[in-house]
C-alpha cells in the first residue's frame, strides 16, 4: 500500500517537473474567445508560441486558438464572489 502512495507520488513530481499542462474544459465559446485574445495579446508582444505552427505565415489569433486546441495553454477559471 506504501509503495503505491510512494508511485503515485512519484509521477505527480515527474508531471510536475515536465511542466505538463493540464488547463480545464474550456466551458463555452465564450470563455474560448476570451482565452484566445489574452493569448493573442501575449504572442504579439513577444511571447514563444507553445505549437508548431508557423508564427510568422499565420496570426497571433490563428496560433492562440491552435494552441487552446492543443490544450497547450494552461488557465484557471475564477468564481465569482459577490
């Protein structure tokens, strides 16, 4: 029973240490698009593109979108608390 714990454990830190990104479903089409300009703001002001599409032959919004396709892009989604 330890020796499980210990393995599961154990993959948790390897995942971790890959920086595999696990971001949640993405609810609505309106949560997506909303995710996709933030992401489409980040590649135009310099950031790397996380696919391997190509950033120069398509737009920043084209490559966000493949992106949260991938489920390259790691997010969090807030309650509201009022």
């Amino acid at each position: 029973m330890a020796a499980e714990k210990k393995q599961e454990i154990n993959e948790e830190v390897e995942q971790e240490d890959e920086g595999v990104i696990d971001p949640p479903e993405i609810d609505s089409k309106y949560r997506m698009i909303i995710l996709a300009a933030q992401r489409s703001k980040q590649l135009q002001r310099g950031a790397n593109s996380r696919t391997d599409i190509d950033v120069r032959k398509n737009k920043p919004t084209r490559v966000a979108m493949k992106e949260l396709a991938e489920k390259k892009v790691n997010f969090e989604i807030l309650e509201n608390t009022k």
